[in-house]
C-alpha cells in the first residue's frame, strides 16, 4: 500500500494566490484560505479588463484540477522533458501541471508576496499522520484512494476529486479525528 501525500501543489496555491489578490472568481464554491495571504503590491493588471482576468482564471483553475486526471506518477520527467513541457499552447502535459506563470508569467503580481505566503505553507504535519488514521486508510486506498493533495483551506475540508485524489485542508489532515473522518467518508 502506498499513499502520496501532495502537500505543495504550487500550480494550485498559484492559483488561489491570484484569485485573493485580485479579488476573482467569488461566486465559485472555494473554502476561505488560512493562512490568509499578505497580497503586497498584487494588482490586476490593465492588460485586460476584469472580466477576461476572471475568465482566464477559471480556466486556469479548471486546467489545474483537471491535470490529475491525466497525470502520469509513474514517469519522472528528464530535465528535456521538463525543458519542452513549457508550451502551454500544447495542452495539458501528463508530466507536469499546468502553471498560471506558464501563460501570463508574473505580471500584476507580487512574486515575493507569493512566495513569503507559499514559505509559510510549509506544511507542519505530524510525520504519523498517515499511520494514526490507519484504519480509516487501508479502506480509502482500497476504494482507488494514492494520492492525498493538501491545500491551505481554513478548517475542516474534503473533497473526493478521483478514484485516485482526495483533496484535504491542511487542518483537515492535522487534525487525527478530521483526517480520519474525511478518510472514511471518502472511501467509496
């Protein structure tokens, strides 16, 4: 039995940086962030008006879950296959996630911002999590359950994404009672 535990998606903390930087997408369904980003000097850029930022945003978001059901964990990329994975007209690459930066680099963002933010996301997790929910495991990974993303929602989250991801908050899998709830409640 082997459980990945993805709990630094940088293609999807990029992601919600943006939207609580310029303020987008607020009629979707996406838990509060905790911790709540300092944006800096973030500002939409006038490139485009807010309706088009918005709109390549939802696409972006919905490119970015959409990746796990092409991924390929089994591959790992050579540095030429990393080095030809950046053209993001290409589709979606089975390699490696698709980046906000990829298409609209760092522009109307504060990059430093971002990563002090990410820095603070390093995740604090007891190194036992997986073994003190053993129980409420064993059946998730039987029901297709290998990879567990962790993002920074504020409290308790899950969200069974695939027969192979469950996506949980970072106090979700902190918390033995919440991991194990989400676990079993997951396990199809």
């Amino acid at each position: 039995m082997v459980i990945s535990v993805n709990d630094d998606p940088h293609h999807l903390t990029l992601l919600l940086f943006v939207r609580q930087a310029w303020s987008l997408a607020g009629d979707l369904n996406i838990p509060p962030l905790s911790p709540v980003p300092d944006c800096g000097h973030s500002r939409m850029p006038e490139s485009a008006d807010a309706s088009t930022w918005e709109k390549r945003w939802k696409t972006s978001w919905d490119q970015a879950w959409s990746w796990y059901q092409i991924e390929d964990p089994t591959h790992h990329p050579t540095p030429a296959e990393l080095r030809e994975s950046g053209d993001a007209s290409q589709g979606l690459n089975p390699l490696i996630p698709p980046f906000w930066t990829q298409r609209y680099e760092w522009e109307g963002l504060d990059r430093e911002a971002y990563q002090a933010w990410d820095r603070s996301l390093i995740p604090k997790f007891p190194h036992d999590a997986e073994p003190r929910s053993l129980q409420e495991l064993i059946p998730a990974w039987e029901s297709g359950i290998d990879t567990v993303i962790v993002l920074p929602y504020e409290g308790y989250f899950a969200h069974r994404l695939s027969r192979r991801h469950l996506v949980v908050s970072a106090a979700t899998r902190n918390t033995p009672e919440h991991y194990s709830r989400a676990l079993r409640e997951n396990a199809l």
